[in-house]
C-alpha cells in the first residue's frame, strides 16, 4: 500500500503543476496592472515604473512563473497586494471555515442522498420512489445561490427561526483549537457557542450539499437495484437472514464503491461551490475571501487559494482510492 500511495503522489505532481500554470497564466493575462491597484489610478507613469520593477512586474512571464512555483512548493504564494499580509496567513485564517461548510454540507448530502437512494431501490416504482427521484432532479437543477437567497427569504425573512448569515452571534466564538467552531465548542465544552454555530450553519450547508444529495440519491438508487439483482442477495433472503441484514450488509457492501467514489468526488464540488454559497450567506471563508480578491485583481490571493483547494480536491481523490480496499478487499493495488 505504501507504495501504492507514493506513486499516486507522484502522480499527483503533474495534476497540481498544471493547476499552478493555468491560474497563473489566466490570473497575469486578464486582471488589472497590479501596479495601479497599488498606488491608485492618480499616480504618475514614473511611480508604476518603479514599482513594477521593485516587485518584479517587469520581468518575462515564465520568470515570474517560476518565482511562484518556487514559492509554492515551500508554502509561500507572497504577500496580498491589498493587505500587505501573506497570502498563507489570510488563507489559513479562513480555511477552516470553509472546511466546516464543506463538511457540513457533505455530511447532509450524504445522509440524505444514501437514505433516499436505499429507500428507493427497496421500493422500486412507489410513490415514495418517484418522489425521490423528483426531489433529487429538482436540487441538480436548482443554482446553488439561487437555492441559497430562497432559503434566506423564507427561513431567516419571513420565519425568523435561523440567522440571515455570518458563522456564529458575534462575541460567542469558542477558544480556538481547530478553527472548526463546531468541533471547538464541543471539545471546550461551550454548548452556547455550538448552539449559534449550529444555528447559522444550517442554511448555507443545506444549500450548500442539496446538489450532491441529489447526485449522491440517484447514484446510490441505480447501484443498489443492481445489487439487489444479484444471486447472492436472493440466496441471502433464502436463508432466512432479516431484510434489513441483507440490505445493509449484502446489499449496501457491495454497491459502496461507486457511491464512496461520488462522495468523494462532491467534497472538491462543494469547495467549489462554497464560492458562491459563501458570498450569498457572508461566510467568512475562502470562497468569499477569494470572490472579493477577484474583484480587487489581488492576484496574488487568487492564486494561492486555487492552489490550496486544488491539493485538498487531489488529496481527497487519493483518499478515496485508498478506501477501495477497504471496502472490497479483492481489488489489489497495482
């Protein structure tokens, strides 16, 4: 397995460099002079002059690719052209909420998606089949912040019973440890702080994983009616084992592979689109953090919050892979 999981990563190396060439390429041929973002639109030709060329501006391209890929590769994507700060830092401040989000998000999309896809495949052609299956066509077509501004008109505006938006009632956050709020109150015991986080994660998480429960639904709804086909589910049954053995061990066992590969393949989709869930709910993450980088051409930002969500996305994949044994131990790692 050891190595196995080595040459994944090698793998791997290919897979990020394109990701750092694409963002970098993309990010220097369309946003504004970084130079006039930093000393505004009043200053002379001679100041953007000299600026360009104390940060390196100037230079060819592939020089300054280089100078960031050097840069990445030891966890260093410079400093915000806005703030000053160091793009890590500014990351790091709001990567764990945007986890928590995706996490949360990921954790109903699953719990629903699984549920509806065995309820449905028990009961083939029911009414709480076709349901289901409408439920989980409607939530893959519904835009994810259109979902998002409904859930506020109707949840936070007209029923007052959840926040509008922000991650937790402002002065309840809980001792830092992980940066997760959930966790955090949790682990120092604080069910005040865990009950305002709760509070407000619920929208933006619903919103959030309804398009990979839907995914997740029909996903799990197609393997399990072919499992269920099979002669060993039949055999099971004649042996006078309980439904709910033959579903849940029989039956869900063996169609896991194809739903974990969806699971794992909505957690990089939902740290996508925390991007837009983020900026409709004012979650203080990444995504949100990101959006408004785009809009000020802080390129810098820009491209170290891809480069950090495409190593989570890869990461995840590998993760994913690595469960396949677990889950079927006749596949060999190769």
């Amino acid at each position: 397995m050891l190595k196995y999981i080595i040459k994944r990563l090698l793998l791997l190396v290919p897979v990020l460099l394109g990701v750092t060439i694409m963002v970098f390429t993309v990010m220097h041929m369309f946003t504004t002079d970084p130079a006039e973002i930093i000393l505004g639109q009043h200053a002379t030709v001679q100041q953007m002059e000299e600026l360009r060329e104390e940060l390196g501006f100037n230079r060819p391209l592939h020089e300054q690719y280089l100078d960031f890929l050097g840069g990445a590769v030891k966890g260093d994507f410079g400093k915000s052209l806005i703030t000053k700060t160091p793009v890590v830092e500014e990351i790091g401040q709001r990567l764990p909420a945007t986890l928590e989000l995706a996490l949360a998000g990921l954790l109903f999309a699953t719990v629903l998606g699984v549920t509806m896809g065995i309820v449905s495949a028990i009961k083939q052609n029911s009414i709480f089949d076709y349901i289901s299956m409408f439920i989980s066509l409607v939530g893959v077509s519904m835009p994810i912040f259109w979902l998002g501004l409904v859930f506020i008109v109707v949840f936070s505006l007209k029923l007052g019973i959840l926040p509008v938006a922000g991650r937790i009632q402002m002065g309840y956050e809980p001792t830092h440890i992980t940066g997760l709020y959930l966790l955090d109150s949790l682990l120092t015991g604080d069910m005040v702080a865990f009950k305002s986080a709760f509070k407000h994660i619920i929208l933006p998480s619903v919103a959030l994983g309804m398009y990979s429960a839907a995914l997740i639904a029909r996903m799990t709804r197609s393997t399990m009616l072919e499992v269920l086909g099979q002669d060993f589910i039949r055999t099971a049954r004649a042996k006078g084992l309980f439904e709910k053995v033959v579903i849940g061990i029989h039956g869900l066992r063996n169609a896991l592979i194809p739903i974990v590969t969806v699971i794992g393949l909505q957690l990089g989709t939902l740290l996508g689109g925390a991007v837009l869930t983020e900026t409709v709910f004012s979650w203080p993450g990444v995504g949100s953090y990101t959006v408004n980088s785009i809009l000020k051409s802080d390129f810098t930002v820009v491209q170290g919050a891809v480069v950090y969500l495409a190593v989570i996305f890869v990461l995840v994949n590998l993760l994913v892979d690595i469960l396949y044994v677990f889950l079927d131990p006749r596949i060999k790692y190769s």
